[in-house]
C-alpha cells in the first residue's frame, strides 16, 4: 500500500509541475468521445439478401415483402437451390443468404409433419 501511495504522489507532482499533461489527461479523452463514439455503429443497412423460397406460401411471400419493405435488407437475387445462393455468397453478390424452408407456412401454424 505504500508504494502505491508513493506512486500516486509522484504521478500528481508530475502532472502539477507538467501544465500540459494535465491539459492533455482532460482533452485527449474528450475528443476521442467527441469524434470516435459517433463514427462506431453497429446498426446494418443495406445488406445484399438472396433469398430462396421453397415454400411458396403466402406467410413466406409476405416475409419477402416485409424484409424487402426494410431500410436493412436489398433483395439482390431469388437463387433456386442451395448451390446457386453459395456461390452468390462465394462471389460477393450476396452478403446473406435466407432459405425459407418447404414447412415454414406449416411451422408457422404449428403443424408438424413427420421427417423421414
């Protein structure tokens, strides 16, 4: 404890006799919260979406609209299977890939069929 105090006292001598580190230890955080906390974000818009329907329902159709309705997502691409929408994501025409599901309108209503 007392060479944390010894340490203590040394660091505000230092800062007493330096006028421009305290005026440093007070400015240099401030513009970093003034300048840097407004640039990071982690909101996502615009993000490239290709999505494949294998459902056809109107609960999956109205998922489309809603999702291509967003300011977040751009429907780019309506690929077929699952290897056409990996090799949009390979290619970078797609960021993310949706594949709704043949049962999603049954899942939805709580119906569940068998798996085989």
């Amino acid at each position: 404890m007392k060479k944390l105090m010894f340490l203590l006292r040394k660091e505000f001598r230092q800062i007493r006799r330096n006028t421009f580190l305290a005026r440093a230890i007070i400015a240099v955080p401030l513009l970093q919260m003034l300048l840097l906390v407004p640039a990071v974000t982690f909101e996502m818009k615009n993000i490239d979406l290709a999505v494949t329907d294998n459902d056809h329902s109107p609960a999956s159709r109205e998922l489309i609209s809603r999702l291509s309705g967003s300011s977040f997502f751009r429907i780019t691409a309506t690929p077929g299977n699952y290897a056409q929408a990996d090799a949009l994501l390979l290619a970078g025409d797609a960021d993310m890939v949706l594949i709704i599901p043949d049962d999603f309108s049954e899942g939805l209503a709580g119906v569940t069929r068998p798996r085989l």
